[in-house]
C-alpha cells in the first residue's frame, strides 16, 4: 500500500512539474491541479492511512491511535480541496483574458505579439497596395 501511494505522489508531482514547465496556460494549469493532488496524497500518507477505523472518539473505546485515525490530515486535505478549487477557477479566469488581450495562450505572450505585428504588416501592406 505504501509503495503504490508512494509511486502515486512521484508521479503526479512529476507530471505536474512537467506541465508546469510548458509555454501553453491550459498545461500550466492541469500542472497546478496534479501537483495539489500529488500535496492532498502527501499530506494523507503523513497521517497514517488507516482504513475501517473512526476519526470521531467512541465511548468504551481507549482513545489512543491503535484505535482511531487522525482527523487532522482530513481536515486538512478538504480544505486545500476547497482551496485548489477557487484557485483553478481563478487561474482559468486569469488565461481566458489573457488569451483574449494577447490573442496567443503562450504563457509569456511571446506569439500573441508576433501574431500582432504580422497583422499590423498585412494591415499596412494592404494600404499601401490600395494607394
């Protein structure tokens, strides 16, 4: 169980860093999203994964670990649900405009101004053509 939680978190963190290395803000994006997946498995492996066990204590139960799971590593990790969620709603928010204002979804706009300047050529060519 650990090694497959193990090789889960390896591999959303490095296709999430790969992505994160792309020119283009839709990979930018999904890179965000894998690499807070890969953090909310990082942080339940940190707390003990215990399966069949309660997190709320029990009467006539000891409350000790060997009889209850951590409930902080859940809380946790709904948070940073809620969280990630509003961030990737904002960072979809924030590419659309960007793609609409630069007309490229390069993340450094790179294209988006190379593809003005040749719009702006063709715009002159096409006056001095008609002259």
């Amino acid at each position: 169980m650990e090694l497959a939680l193990a090789s889960a978190i390896g591999l959303l963190t490095a296709s999430g860093v790969y992505l994160l290395l792309r020119a283009r803000t839709f990979d930018v994006i999904l890179g965000m999203t894998l690499l807070s997946y890969a953090t909310n498995l990082l942080i339940f492996a940190g707390g003990r994964v215990v399966a069949g066990k309660p997190p709320v204590l029990r009467d006539g139960v000891a409350t000790t670990l060997a009889y209850y799971t951590d409930p902080l590593p859940q809380a946790l990790v709904l948070t940073a649900i809620v969280i990630a969620f509003a961030m990737t709603a904002v960072s979809i928010v924030l590419a659309i405009r960007s793609r609409a204002d630069n007309g490229s979804d390069h993340v450094d706009g790179a294209a988006g101004e190379r593809l003005h300047e040749a719009r702006v050529d063709s715009y002159h060519e096409d006056r001095r053509r008609k002259a």
